[in-house]
C-alpha cells in the first residue's frame, strides 16, 4: 500500500458538527444581525462563488498539488482550510435559503451516480475519455 492509499484509508472527517448542526448555528448567526433580508438564493450563490474563488487563487500559481498538500506551509494549510470552511458554510446557507435538504440530496445523487458516471476502465492516469455530456434543458 503506497503513502496516498494509506492515508485514504486513514483519513476521515469529524463526526461533529452535522450539516444541519451547521445550518442552525449559521442560521442563529444571521438572524442576530438581521442578515436574511440580504440572503436570497442568488445572493447567496454570488458569495458562495467568492469563496470558491477566494480558495482557488491559493491554489492557482502552485502546479501539480499533492494529496495532504504536503508541500504547503502550515500558514498555507490555515488558509485552504478557513476558505474551505467558508465554501462550505455558504453552500449549506444556500442549501437552507433555497429550502432544500442537502444530505437527502446527497444521498440521492450518490445513489445515482453509478448510472450515471460510470467509471473509466483504467487506474494510470487521470485523465478521462469522454466527458460527460452537457444536459441543457
């Protein structure tokens, strides 16, 4: 078993706070400061999106990024993981403000997806060889 394969099996997420214990505390937040009025759905996705980007431009000028990201910094790890968090805290307050169920649809697209992403047929490189195709409705 090779370093990336042992981790794998080794890492694992907290088991607290839920993604409901999240919702409730980020929602508690936003109430104290009057904040729903400013937190419609499309509002919600612009912030998510800021954050998304605000994670992305750690990563932009660095290449080829290790599993652990062992060649970052410790100060660089703080970094990725506060953006992390904030990715995930506006995802769930969008999830919240559009009234949707997040781990039910999890849940639901995980159990989808062996039909519909089936897996390439090789373990050498990463690179696929069809996309999936585009659904536009």
């Amino acid at each position: 078993m090779n370093e990336d394969e042992q981790h794998e099996k080794d890492f694992k997420f907290s088991e607290a706070p839920t993604l409901e214990q999240i919702r409730g505390m980020q929602s508690v937040f936003c109430k104290e400061r009057n904040w729903d009025q400013f937190h419609s759905p499309r509002n919600m996705l612009l912030a998510l999106i800021g954050e998304v980007g605000e994670l992305a431009e750690i990563f932009q000028w660095k290449g080829s990024i290790n599993v652990g990201l062992p060649d970052f910094s410790e100060k660089e790890r703080e970094h990725v993981s506060e953006e992390l968090s904030d990715v995930l805290i506006n995802l769930v307050r969008l999830a919240d403000r559009c009234r949707l169920d997040l781990p039910s649809v999890v849940l639901r697209n995980i159990q989808h997806s062996p039909q519909r992403d089936s897996a390439p047929a090789t373990t050498k490189t990463s690179k696929l060889f069809k996309p999936r195709p585009c659904n536009k409705e």
